[in-house]
C-alpha cells in the first residue's frame, strides 16, 4: 500500500470568489460589462442595525389597539398651494412606464390610492393608465424629459425635479432597444427598438443657482399650486439637501444606493452612491442647520421593507420614505411561482433582475403583451395596498410602544445600535453603550 | 390665423393688454395669461420693462400674441403651447424650453439651451444663439440667422435646426433623428453626427422652414445637411472609443 500525503482542501479566494470569476468571464465573452435593474446587493448598513428601546419605567407606552398613532402626513406646506396631504408616510417611488408595463404602472396607482398614499411617474412619461388610477401622482421631471408637456404638469398633483437617484448617482436612465415598443418609442419621440441613454444632466440648467430659477419656472406655470420635490441620490447628502431647500424644493427626496433602477451597469449599481442609513442624518442635519426640518418634509428611499425600517427612518428624522423594489415584489415580481421560467433565464426567484431585457415572467418590467397579462391591476393593486397597510401597522406598534401617539413623534432617543458602523451613520448609542461614534471627538 | 392679420385686428378692433414689468408682478403676468379660455378676445399682449425677467409667459395655452418689450432672462416662453411670443431684445438661457407648439421669435441673441427639449412649434433667432441650441429637441423647429455655439443639437431626437451662420465644435453630438441644416462652417462634429445628401425632398422642407421664419434672400441649396449615421443606436463593444 503506498501512502499518500494528506491533500490540502481545495481552497477558494476570497477575493476571486465565485461571483468575481464568473463576471470575469462573462466580460470577456461579451465585450459588455454588466447591465441589470434592482439597487446595490452587497450587504451593508442597515436599519436591522438599530434597534427600538420601547417603553419602560421612564416612559410608558400606548394601548395597542386602543390608543391614537397618527400616521399622516402633509408634503410639501413650504410654497404649495395644494400640498399632499397623505394618509400613511410611505409612498411609491418614480418608476417608468416602459420599464414598467402599463398594467403594472396602473396596479401601483389603484394600491397607492386604496392605501391613501401617492405614486410617481418616471423617466417615460404620465400614462392614462397610472393616471386615471392614482389619486395623488407625483411627475418627474428628468433630464431626459421624455413625454414632458404642459397639460400633464397641470394635473400633476406635485413635481419631482429628478437630480439623480441612488442606484446611480451621476448617471442617467438606461431603456434597452428590447423593450421599445411602439407605444414606449412614441412617448419617448425615439425610433423603436434602439437604445435608450437617457442623459445624467438636465438640458437647461446646471448647479443650484440655475435650480432655483428652474423651480420658479415650475411654479410659475403651474400658478404656485403644486409641490415641488427635488430628489437626489445618496451621494452627499448634507449638502444636496441643504442646496435644494436653498432652491426653494417644498421637499426633498433623498435615494440610497440600495434604492433601485429599471437599468445600469452593475458596477456602478454596488460601487457608488451611499447606503440609505448613512443618508439620513446628514440630511437631516441640514434641514435642522437651515431651520427647516418638519418646514420642508425629508423623504427617504432605498431598502424599505416592513413597517419597522419605516420607524427607524421617521424616528432619524424623515417625514415620510419611499418604496419601489418592496412594490413590485408586492404587485408580485420575483415569485416563486414562476420559478421554472425563471430558471430558463438562468436565475432564480429572488435573484431576478435582468428587468432590462423585457422577459420578466412575472410580466411587470417587460413590454411583451403577453407577458404584461400576467399583473391583474386590480388584484395586484388590491395586495400593494394590503402590503402598505401592514407596513404601516407594524410602525404603530412600535410607536405606539415608544409611547407615541404619532409616527413623527419617534426620534433618535428611541433607537440603539448593534454595529460602531451604525451607530456612527445613524447617530445613535451603540447597545448597551452612551457611545456615539464620532460624537465627543471621539 | 396669420400674424399680419392677428395683430392689425388688435391695433383696430381693442387694444393690447399691456402689463408693465415695472407695475405689475410677472406672477400677475402668468396668472393673467393662463387665466384666458379658449376664444377670449384678449388676443394681443404687450410686456413692458422685462429688464432680464425669468419666466416670461410660460405655460401659456392659447393662442395669443405677446411682444415682450426688452431683453429677458431664463425660461421666456417655457412650454409655450400656441401662443406666438416675440422677444424685441435679446433671451436668457432656455428660451422656448419645451415648446410644444406655437413661435417664438427672438430679435436679438439667444443664450445656452435655446429651444432644450422641444417637442413642437418654431422658434426663430434673429441673432445668434449660444452654446447647446436645441439640445435634445424632440420635434420643433428652430431658425437661427446668425451662428450658433458648441454642442449644439446635443442628442436631438426629432425636428428641424436651421442655421444660416457657422455652427460651434461638437454639433449633433449623440444625434437621433433630427435634421440639422448648416450654411456656413461647422467647427467640428460630434459622436454620430456626419453630412448628409441633401435631397429634394430637403430641399423642400427648408425651403418651408425659410418661408416660415421670414427668412428671404437664402437659398435651400446653400445649406450643407447634417444627421445620424446610426451606428450608436444600438450598443457595440467596438464603438466605444466614439464616446
């Protein structure tokens, strides 16, 4: 018998790992880097990183189901007219029809409207569909301006001038020649079928003094009626909110970069742009440093999945958030019951974001007609609606545990971190400790 | 209704609507202006004393005439929808910013941005108009008499931008489907831009927006014929050194 010696454990690079390996070798079969929708997918920071303290000898709590919470909230009071006045603080996100179907855009405004919330439009312009559905739309205004025009800013309910957004900071919209069809190339005033980049930058104005001269534009058209949003990705966030509220925003929107996108490269998707939790005291702080919180309203988007994150961010200073990924899987993106077609796309239910490429099996990021037949608007609306009623149920009960009788009433004394990182983003305590990094000089 | 026969039935029949940047406010201004209904017999508008204003007559909706007494600033005319507005000075940057029909006629010289995003009408400058006219228009005319700046027609997607001077670097940069008509020199041009024959049916059409700008004394066989070669539509690992 002849000895052998003992193998090592084949033994995988941390660096080169899997994932690494296989990109490396899609990018050099394909000569293209990597396209997908969705927001960033790495871990990092969170709002499962904090923690409610709830109520004790110190400070009691709310009956349950007995006493008050208010969830409210009105956007937009700074200069508007007729601002929004919204039933929970959770709304839809921008997202266009084009990567969107439209009876996926009208599912999302027949769920916003049952919830009492709003939803938005996106870069592709105001359908009838989301329209006639939504009781209270929000209409962006992108650099791109596909579809802008007068008689839909007019019944708009409040303005989105889009700066950027969190997946992607600096960069603009991206719609693939596949999902051009001729109702989405006739919107859009392009050809169909070739490909759509829509620009980073808006045409007619640069920097935050051609801003405020671009808002005075909105206002002045449509008779100072409608709120004005300015929205911006996670990028620096102190000072781009500090600069929309000196541009006269009613209210600021601030993306982060797990926030999601219809379209872009993967590399700029994971690589650029902050996590949401490290957005939001810096633009609060802004807001506070101006004398303008709870003055203009603060929404805060990327990553919001249950009632809790939405807590976690009203409680750090936002007056209401924003929710896209979380809709869509509601309205019933990534479900399993399509796994089998999935796995011919070479993925799997949950993993799902070549939304660009228009085979969504789920038929909502696709322009197919027979695909789009899968989202019963009704039915998918009626479960977003059910969605954003629990989310808002579940914040209630920790309010009402904090001893708030409403959701705005929670704030960062409420919350203790599990992570230095997350104390430090969020500017609360570490658990167990009065540490706050960074607080203190040190 | 033809201009001539717009403004003589006003010097006539009423007099114009003078609102006096001076006196009044430029909300009041809009307000007035989108306060008309279809029909109304306020048909012609005079501006006094803009001294630079923003957002001159924006959002306006019928179809009226408004001659703006001076120069203004950003935005005049913003998403004009039928009305014909004439400028007798010089225009900020964005003038006509996404028309969607009607004219606007600028006397002097235009600023940045001139006609950004249109999706109709005709916008005409008797100057010139500086960097990135018509950028990303979308199917308005534009009529420039003397030279426009660089970048001009950045990712213009459908209309017509005629120029009867020279044309900066970088002209028709990441162009779609609109058609560019040059008569002088063009400095450079940009990503996907290249010349073009210049067929009858070209020749037809700018002799249309010609006539429609009062231009006279040009011929359409003057002009050199710009647009798309199409080889950006779609991506292509090759091409990627065009950007």
């Amino acid at each position: 018998m002849t000895y052998r010696n003992p193998p090592t454990t084949p033994r995988k690079s941390a660096t080169f790992d899997d994932y690494t390996l296989s990109e490396i070798r899609r990018a050099a079969a394909t000569g293209i880097y990597d396209i997908r929708g969705a927001g960033a997918k790495r871990k990092l920071p969170h709002f499962d990183d904090l923690l409610f303290l709830g109520a004790s000898i110190s400070r009691y709590p709310l009956e349950g189901y007995r006493e008050r919470c208010d969830t409210s909230v009105v956007l937009g009071s700074r200069h508007a007219k007729k601002p929004i006045e919204l039933k929970i603080p959770i709304t839809i996100a921008g997202m266009s029809f084009g990567s969107l179907s439209g009876p996926a855009k009208e599912a999302l405004g027949r769920g916003a409207t049952l919830a009492g919330t709003s939803t938005t439009t996106g870069d592709g312009g105001m359908t009838e569909e989301e329209r006639g559905h939504s009781k209270q739309l929000v209409y962006q205004y992108l650099p791109s301006r596909y579809g802008m025009n007068l008689r839909d800013l007019r019944r708009a309910d409040a303005i989105e001038v889009v700066v950027g957004q969190g997946a992607k900071p600096g960069g603009g919209g991206m719609l693939l020649g596949q999902k051009i069809s001729d109702r989405v190339a006739e919107m859009r005033t392009l050809p169909k079928g070739i490909d759509q980049r829509s620009a980073s930058r808006h045409p007619d104005w640069t920097g935050p003094d051609d801003l405020e001269i671009k808002i005075l534009e909105l206002r002045e058209i449509t008779d100072w009626e409608k709120p004005i949003y300015v929205k911006v990705g996670g990028a620096r966030p102190y000072y781009d909110t500090a600069l929309a509220v000196k541009a006269g925003a009613d209210v600021v929107v601030v993306d982060g970069m797990q926030g999601g996108t219809a379209a872009t490269q993967e590399v700029f998707i994971e690589n650029v742009g902050q996590p949401t939790l490290a957005c939001i005291r810096p633009a609060v702080q802004a807001l506070q440093d101006l004398g303008m919180h709870r003055k203009v309203q603060l929404i805060v988007s990327g990553g919001i999945r249950n009632g809790a994150d939405v807590a976690k961010a009203l409680a750090l200073g936002v007056d209401a958030v924003s929710i896209g990924t979380a809709a869509l899987v509601a309205l019933g993106d990534n479900d399993p019951r399509w796994e089998a077609e999935y796995n011919e796309l070479g993925t799997t239910a949950g993993a799902y974001d070549d939304w660009h490429e228009g085979r969504d099996p789920a038929g909502i990021t696709t322009q197919d007609p027979e695909l789009m037949k899968r989202v019963d608007p009704i039915a998918a609306g009626r479960r977003l609606a059910n969605y954003l009623k629990v989310m808002t149920l579940e914040a209630q009960t920790i309010a009402r545990a904090c001893g708030k009788n409403s959701l705005h009433n929670l704030e960062p004394e409420d919350l203790v971190a599990l992570t230095i990182e997350a104390a430090a983003m969020a500017g609360v305590p570490l658990a167990g400790t009065n540490w706050i990094p960074g607080k203190n000089g040190f | 209704m033809p201009a001539t026969k717009l403004s003589k039935a006003a010097s006539h029949d009423q007099a114009s609507r003078i609102f006096d940047l001076d006196v009044s406010s430029l909300r009041e201004l809009n307000q007035a202006l989108h306060n008309l209904t279809p029909g109304s017999n306020e048909t012609a508008w005079e501006v006094l004393h803009p001294k630079g204003s923003h957002s001159v007559a924006v959002g306006v909706d019928q179809p009226v005439t408004i001659d703006v007494r001076g120069s203004v600033g950003y935005y005049c005319g913003g998403m004009n929808s039928g009305s014909t507005i004439t400028v007798h000075g010089s225009a900020g940057p964005g003038v006509g910013e996404n028309m969607m029909s009607g004219s606007i006629i600028v006397k002097g010289d235009a600023s940045q941005y001139a006609g950004a995003t249109g999706k109709g009408g005709l916008l005409v400058i008797e100057g010139n108009a500086s960097s990135r006219c018509g950028i990303s228009m979308k199917g308005i005319d534009i009529v420039v008499h003397g030279n426009i700046g660089h970048m001009s027609a950045f990712m213009a997607q459908s209309g017509n931008l005629v120029v009867l001077g020279d044309a900066g670097d970088a002209l028709g940069d990441s162009i779609y489907e609109a058609r560019l008509f040059v008569r002088g020199k063009v400095d450079s041009l940009g990503a996907d831009c290249i010349a073009k024959e210049m067929r009858a049916e070209h020749l037809e059409l700018l002799q249309g927006l010609l006539d429609r700008a009062g231009v006279t004394g040009v011929k359409p066989s003057e002009f050199k014929r710009y647009g798309s070669a199409r080889t950006l539509y779609n991506f292509n690992i090759d091409n990627a050194d065009a950007y």
